[in-house]
C-alpha cells in the first residue's frame, strides 16, 4: 500500500526574509520591478528544492504570494477594488497588487488600501475582498499557472497546486453595497474561473489539486454548507481531483453535509479532530482519499513520530487511501531551525520549524510504508514534562480574583486621591519610536555600547517625554516606552521561561514578520520589569504616571506556547509574575497601572461551544495580575480594534476601572453595544486615528467628543488617541495631542 506525503504550503518570506527586504526596496524604489521578481523566483524555487529533498511526495506551489494569499486570490478572479483599477482598466500587474494591500496615488489622488483583518485565529493578516453586488470577475491574473509552468520547466513531478476555494474565498470578504445581498449570489460568476483553472492543470497533467476551504470548521449555516454541494459538483474534474482541504479545527459537526461534497479526497487537520476520527472515518466514502494532518503546522514543537505512528497505523489495515500531511499550512512557522546558534542544545532538540517538519513528515511516511518503527526519532522529549510552579495556579484564592470593593467605591476614592479633572486626556503608551532611538537599542543588543551609556540615553528619551506631555498639558502621562523594542518581547526577555531565536521570523502581514517568543519552561518573575523607568519617569513630575505593561493573555497569545500545560495553566504563570509588577509600581507610588490585552479579542475561539472555556481563563489571568491593587489604585486596560458585540460581558467582568479601545474608525458602530449594556466602568474610546499621518482638527475632534458624552456618563469618559503612538513622527504628534487638549478644553468651558 503506497502512503504518500505533502505539506499544505510553504513559508513564502524566506529563511532570511529575502522577500521582505526585497519588497520594502522595490516600494522605496531602490530596486527594479525585474530584481523583485527574480527574489520570488529564487525563493520558490529553493522551496521546491526544500520539499523535494527532504523526501516528500508532492510538492506545492500556489503558496507563495507577492503580499498575501487571499489577495493573489482576488487577483486572480480579476476582482479589483474600483479605485484601483480606474487608471489601469484591464490591464493589472504587481503595481495593482501593493496598491490594494498599500494604498495608492493614481494621478495625484490617493486611493485607500482594502482593510486587513485576522486570518482565522492566527496572527497571520489578510487583505479583505471586497464585494459588490455587480461586481464582475475576470481570470486575467494568471500567477498560479505561470508558477505551475515554471516548477514544470524545473523538472519537478507530483506538483500539486494549491488554490483558496470559491466559498472560503466569499465567506472571508465584505460586502461594500449599502444595500445587503448574500455572498453566495457571486458564486455563479466565479465558478467557471475555477473550472477554468482546473481545465488548465488537467491539460497540464495535474493529478490533485489542493483547494482550501477552511470555512467548513467553522459554525457556517445550512446555507453556505449547501453551496458546496452545488460548487463542488460543478468543478468536479476526473483527472485534476480535487482534495479538498480543511483546516484550524475539526469537521465532525458538518460531516453530514461533508460526505456529500463529490471530491476524490479531504484533507483534516488531525491534530485538532483525533477525538473525532472515527465519526469522520466512518462518514466519509471508502472511495474518498483522506489526507490527515499529523504534524502540527501552528507551534515550533518536534513531534512525537513514535506515538503518532502508533496513532495512525490502522491507515495500513484500511483499503482508502491516505496521505499524509501537516495540519494546515506552514506558514504559521519559522523557516529553518538550522540556522539559529544561540539556542541551547538541549532546546535544539525539541524544536522544529518549517523545513525540521518536512523532514519529520517524510520519515514518518516512510516508517508507515515500511511498517518500520524503528527508524523514528528516538530524540523526541516533551516540551517539558509538568515541573510547574505550583504556586502559580494550585491555589488561587477569590481575594486573588477580585478587587476589594466594587467599582463605585473604587471611583470615589479614586476620584479623591487622584484628583484628575472631568474628561481626563491621556495616551495609550508609545511615543515616537525614532530611528535615533531604534539604533541605541540595536547598538546596545550588539554591544557597540555599554549599559551606562544605554540607561543615559532612555533617560534623555523619558525626560523629553515628559517635558512635551506636560507642555501639551496632558493630564495623565506615560514614560513613551523606548525601552521596548516590542510589547510582548521586551516582557519575554524580563520574565523566566521564555526562549528567542535568531531569524524564527513568521509573517504577520505583507512584509511586516513577527518573531514569537517561545515559551520553554514555568514563567516567573525574577526581578522588577517596569519599575525603574517607571519610576524615573514619575520622578521627573508632579502629574500622574500611568505604568505600563502587557497583559498576560497578549503575552501568552503572541507567544509560541508550551504543549504540555494547558493555556490556562501557562496564563497564570504570567498574570501572578504580572501580579508582582502591578504590586511592585503600587508599592513606589504609581497610581495608575494599565495592563494592555490587544490579543484578547482575538484569541476568541472560531467555534461558540469552546468560547466560555477561554473567556473563563483569559477573565481569570487578567484579573490574577491587576486584582492585588488598593481601592485607590487606578487599572486601566487597552484593547486594539475589537467587535466587542459577543464579549461586552466578558470585558465588564474584567473589571477595569477604564478601559481604552480603539474605535475611531469604525465609531459608533463599535460603541452600541457599550452604551446598550451601559458600561458601567471609565471608557476612552479614542477621538482620532492613529493609524494615517493625518493631523486631526480640532473640530473635528470635538465633533466625535459630543457623540461619546451622547453615548456615555460623561464622568466616564476619558480622552485619547485611540492606539500606541510609536509609529507616528513627532510633528504629527504633538500637533494632534496639542488639538486633542485644545477640544478637550473647549467642550470642558461648554459643560
Ligand atoms: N501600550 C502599547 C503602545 O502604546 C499598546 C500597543 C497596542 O495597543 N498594540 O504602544
Ligand atoms: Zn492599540
């Protein structure tokens, strides 16, 4: 019996991250457009090469894309925004591409990039569809069988294409009519495309292609389940077959439409359904080749070949055939593990990023094949056999939990100690990350200079701040965070049990890469975080420092976790080291402490039945570590653009006594469900947007200032920009925190 094996796609950025670098010099015009084309030749065809040495049966192409997978997908199906295409009408090329995902000027006027939103549950960003009711498609961007052709003309055999499917595709964009329509109306015209592009690989001899539908995880109505009856009876091809692929999560609670879908083979992410084989097994037809995802594409762990073969070996007693895969795709990993040196050995060990588990997939492969056991690795250890520090989650008390009182005593007494006026005017943390400043810390990791000169230089940085927050004549200030090269990192290197690599670069969004900690062993604190900067800053006025940390469910999401603790057990090791530090700024005379959850919406799982799971462990973590505090004591908390609509409960049990979001792009609409349940704690909802280098006016600002007082109690309402300011430039800032306290002012002398 032949068991035959492929990986669902390959990291696209590069083990270096040459198509990073080459993008950001193509858009700072300092390279061709042919030299940036030459940079994606050479990393898809290193990729290839990759796959196919490390033994693999199929390789893939269709993973690599020039920004983002789901835009090569609208690409592709012509479907171009309308601002984009006026100046090039039929004509689109790469320049078309970065303007959706970038923004634009055509003759002078700007047009504005399509959103990014979440793909999934991952830290991976995508670009948004955009659908009309009259939008029209069009195959004219023809990527996918040019990158099929050019891995022909290299020679390599068993390609197997990869394309995003038609209703995964529709399901994950948005409608821009004012009118509402069902997505599912388009599908009819973007069908014959995909019956098209499958002609194509049957004249190219393409035996499966992988079509990914990861929406069928999801919670999806009878609706969009039944579309894929109909999609996929019409794409049905005898010769290019169509594996169709799933991803995140289980399927067992929509096999019953599933197993009627007419494909040759499904592929299921095993890591996240072992529980529910056999109802899938036994639903799907004999006839139907499964392809199961036993190596987990989403964390740097080494896997247990010996326990998964032992795992899957009915596969072999079994007339269906199977491949084997990853769980999705890989870029969710690092490239290469080969490459870092700074890592203990023992840690090398346990470790494997993308090209380790192309490796780990071939061998277990071929020990299936052979019925051969014995030449799995016997290297593999646990991530960390359960040494955990009891303390941190053995015995939470409630007095861990809650604050002491309730938030209206809370804010009398707050009121009286911290004696900040009505509508208070704050920021959310960062300030101008300046390139002087990037080089000092860069100079400093690279010991080009020493500690003492360091410390004087992020003194000079607070100081500054300082002076320009008080000039601006802010009322509740903070130290601008120079020290941070990254919220989550910079905790990860002050707290124990984290490791970092070197180049375990992972694409976030575009050309933006995020490099996670990993998380190795227990996590506590050693020593104090904040407190020395905090202080120094405090010590420079008489106003209120705001002290700043990350929360730990941030810090926990954002990280590569442990496997053999649960996420519950792992946050809580964070929130009571956080606890410490919250404990700690109190104790030197900080009275103000925000914790800041960006992760926290984000990490809500895709399916309703385990939503109460991690809202119970998140709530629990962030109120372990803001909970220790006195009365007087301000928490504040910041969340970045969030549909608040599912969780509003969550977020008044976290019990902040304010919370800052950021909702000044969509407004109001976010708000509703804040004023609908009366939010009964301090909000600052963010009077001007951050995100573009527009100075907002003052009026403009006094404007979305009278909605929040129609919205909220007025003595809830704080003032601020609605996110960090570490991107912005100096000019732009000072200008819009001076016009931000100027309307501020002006309504104070109204009311
Ligand atoms: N305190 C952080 C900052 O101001 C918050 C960043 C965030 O919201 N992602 O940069
Ligand atoms: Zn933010």
């Amino acid at each position: 019996m032949n068991i035959f094996s492929h990986i669902l796609g390959f990291p696209r950025i590069g083990s270096m991250r040459e198509l990073k670098f080459a993008q950001e010099k193509y858009w700072n015009n300092e390279i061709k457009i042919n030299d940036l084309i030459y940079i994606g030749k050479k990393i898809r065809k290193k990729n290839l090469k990759i796959q196919k040495s490390s033994g693999l049966d199929f390789v893939c192409v269709g993973d690599f894309s020039w920004y983002d997978h789901v835009l090569g997908n609208s690409m592709m199906l012509g479907n171009i925004p309308k601002r984009h295409i006026n100046l090039y009408k039929d004509k689109i090329d790469i320049n078309t591409l970065f303007g959706i995902a970038r923004g634009a000027y055509y003759n002078k006027n700007f047009s504005h990039a399509s959103e990014m939103t979440k793909w999934f549950n991952t830290n991976y960003h995508y670009i948004v569809p955009e659908f009309s009711k009259n939008t029209s498609f069009k195959f004219i961007w023809k990527q996918i069988l040019e990158e099929l052709d050019e891995a022909i003309n290299l020679k390599f055999d068993k390609i197997k294409p990869i394309l995003l499917g038609p209703i995964s595709y529709l399901w994950l964009g948005k409608i821009i009519d004012k009118k509402k329509f069902s997505k599912l109306e388009l599908l009819d015209k973007i069908l014959p495309i995909y019956k098209n592009i499958l002609f194509e690989l049957e004249k190219r001899k393409i035996n499966w292609v992988q079509i990914d539908e990861p929406i069928l995880t999801l919670d999806i109505s009878k609706r969009w389940l039944e579309s894929f009856i109909y999609s996929y009876n019409y794409l049905y091809n005898k010769n290019s077959k169509i594996l169709l692929t799933t991803y995140f999560g289980d399927i067992s609670h929509n096999i019953n439409t599933i197993k009627n879908i007419p494909v040759h083979g499904i592929h299921i992410d095993y890591i996240n359904s072992k529980h529910n084989i056999n109802v899938i097994l036994k639903n799907i037809s004999k006839d139907m080749l499964i392809s199961l995802g036993v190596i987990n594409g989403r964390n740097i762990w080494k896997s247990n070949l010996k326990k998964i073969y032992e795992d899957i070996y009915f596969i072999k007693k079994t007339k269906r055939k199977y491949f084997l895969s990853t769980s999705c795709s890989l870029i969710h990993v690092p490239v290469d593990l080969s490459l870092e040196k700074n890592i203990k050995k023992s840690l090398m060990k346990k470790f494997s990023f993308a090209i380790q588990k192309c490796e780990e997939l071939s061998l277990l492969t071929k020990s299936l094949k052979e019925s051969n056991k014995e030449i799995l690795d016997n290297n593999f250890s646990k991530s960390l056999e359960k040494k955990c520090l009891d303390k941190c989650f053995s015995h939470i008390k409630k007095n861990d939990l809650y604050r002491k009182s309730s938030y209206k005593i809370r804010r009398k007494k707050q009121k009286d100690s911290l004696k900040i006026s009505i509508l208070p005017t704050t920021t959310i943390g960062s300030f101008p990350q300046t390139k002087k400043l990037r080089d000092i810390r860069l100079q400093f990791k690279s010991n080009k200079i020493d500690l003492k000169k360091y410390n004087l230089e992020i003194k000079k940085y607070i100081k500054n701040v300082i002076k320009i927050q008080e000039k601006i004549n802010l009322d509740v200030l903070v130290h601008g965070e120079p020290e941070r090269n990254d919220m989550v990192e910079y905790f990860a290197q002050h707290l124990e049990g984290f490791a970092f690599t070197e180049f375990g670069w992972v694409q976030s969004y575009g050309s933006r890469c995020v490099k996670p900690p990993i998380i190795v062993d227990d996590i506590y604190r050693k020593k104090p975080i904040t407190l020395k900067w905090t202080k120094y800053a405090q010590s420079k006025t008489n106003k209120l420092v705001k002290g700043m940390l990350t929360g730990p469910v941030t810090i926990l999401l954002w990280s590569f976790c442990r496997e053999d603790l649960s996420k519950s057990i792992v946050s809580k090791q964070i929130a009571f080291s956080l606890r410490e530090e919250v404990k700690d700024l109190e104790s030197s005379g900080i009275k103000i402490i925000q914790i800041d959850e960006p992760a926290f919406r984000e990490g809500l799982p895709l399916r309703k039945k385990f939503v109460k799971e991690y809202l119970s462990w998140s709530i629990e973590a962030f109120k372990i570590s803001s909970s220790v505090v006195k009365d007087e004591t301000q928490i504040h908390t910041h969340m970045c653009y969030s549909n608040f609509n599912n969780i509003i409960d969550s977020i008044i049990k976290l019990d902040a006594d304010v919370i800052t979001i950021e909702s000044s792009r969509s407004q109001l609409k976010l708000l509703n469900c804040f004023k609908k349940i009366k939010y009964p704690n301090g909000i600052g909802p963010g009077v001007y947007d951050i995100h573009t280098s527009n100075v907002p006016n003052i009026n403009d600002i006094k404007v979305i200032i009278k909605k929040y007082i129609k919205i909220f109690n007025i003595k809830n309402l704080w003032i601020n920009p609605d996110c960090g300011l570490k991107t912005r430039n100096w000019k732009e800032v000072k200008k819009s925190l001076k016009n931000m306290i100027k309307a501020t002012k002006e309504i104070r002398d109204e009311i």
